[in-house]
C-alpha cells in the first residue's frame, strides 16, 4: 500500500493524463459510427412522427421516441384539435447539421429538415394550411438505449436554418 503522501504525488502525476483522456472525447471513427446509427433513427423516426401526427397514435414513435417527446407531441396533437385541426406533415428531406457525441451515449444534433405541412380540418379532407417545402432547423437530444440503439429524447424547433 502507498503512503499518503506517495498516493497524492501519484494522483497528482496522473491528473493530466486523466484530463487529456477525457478531452479527447470519443475517437472519430466513433463518433462517425454514432452519426450513421442517428440519421438511421431520425430516418426511422421523422415518418413514424408523420404518421402519429396523422393518426394521434403514439405506437407509431414507440421505441423510437422516449415518453417526453412523445408527450410532447401528444400535446401538441391535442392542442391542434380541440382547435378542429389535424397535423398532415410529409418528410421530403433532411439532413444533420452538426453532430455532438458525449461519452458515447448521448448526442446534441442540430437538422434541416424539409416537409411538406398540411393542416386539415378535423373529420375532413379540407386544408386550412399548406405549406409545401417548409424548411427548418431542429435541435435534438438523443440517448443511447440499453439494447445499443438510439432514442429521441426531444426535438424542438428553433429557426429556419440560414441559407435555407
């Protein structure tokens, strides 16, 4: 067992080698690996999204979507009708912007995404609001799950993205 004394002094030696390890952050290749696997979710989960907004039934975002978010749009689902209104959204595109990973399982992306939005009159084919082609930027937080894969944790709008 180290003295106290040669405990501290060997702490005191590893502490700049600790903290240049965890200021490298994930390598890379990692980080390239955690972008593909979070475009695969986001193009799994931007139609599921479409498909909940029209239908008002989260099993769409199940296991794509963590409760917060997928309360979140709930409300936002509810709120548009008892307005008499349905969400009619269609994905044309989109694209991560940037792409922070954090100790593996966590990552802040920012998107553009492109969607043809219609608002419905509730109960018709009636459109109260078209907007094809609207582009905007998101912010996201995703979280590794316990199986390995990816979850929205949420998603907020936060301006059309320059340039677009």
């Amino acid at each position: 067992m180290l003295s106290p004394r040669r405990s501290a002094a060997v702490a005191l030696a590893a502490a700049p080698l600790l903290a240049a390890l965890i200021a490298c952050g994930p390598s890379e290749q990692v980080q390239q690996e955690a972008r593909a696997d979070v475009e695969e979710l986001l193009a799994a989960y931007l139609p599921a999204l479409s498909e909940y907004y029209r239908s008002g039934d989260s099993e769409h975002v199940e296991g794509l979507a963590a409760p917060r978010e997928r309360d979140r749009v709930e409300w936002l689902i509810r709120d548009r009708a008892q307005e008499g209104m349905v969400i009619d959204a269609t994905l044309q595109r989109f694209e991560i912007d940037r792409f922070d990973l954090y100790q593996h399982s966590n990552a802040l992306l920012s998107t553009r995404e492109v969607w043809d939005l219609r608002i419905r009159a509730a109960g018709s084919d009636r459109i109260i609001q078209e907007e094809l082609g609207k582009t905007d930027g998101y912010r996201y937080q995703v979280k590794r799950d316990d199986d390995g894969g990816w979850m929205v944790l949420s998603r907020e709008v936060v301006a059309p993205p320059a340039g677009g």
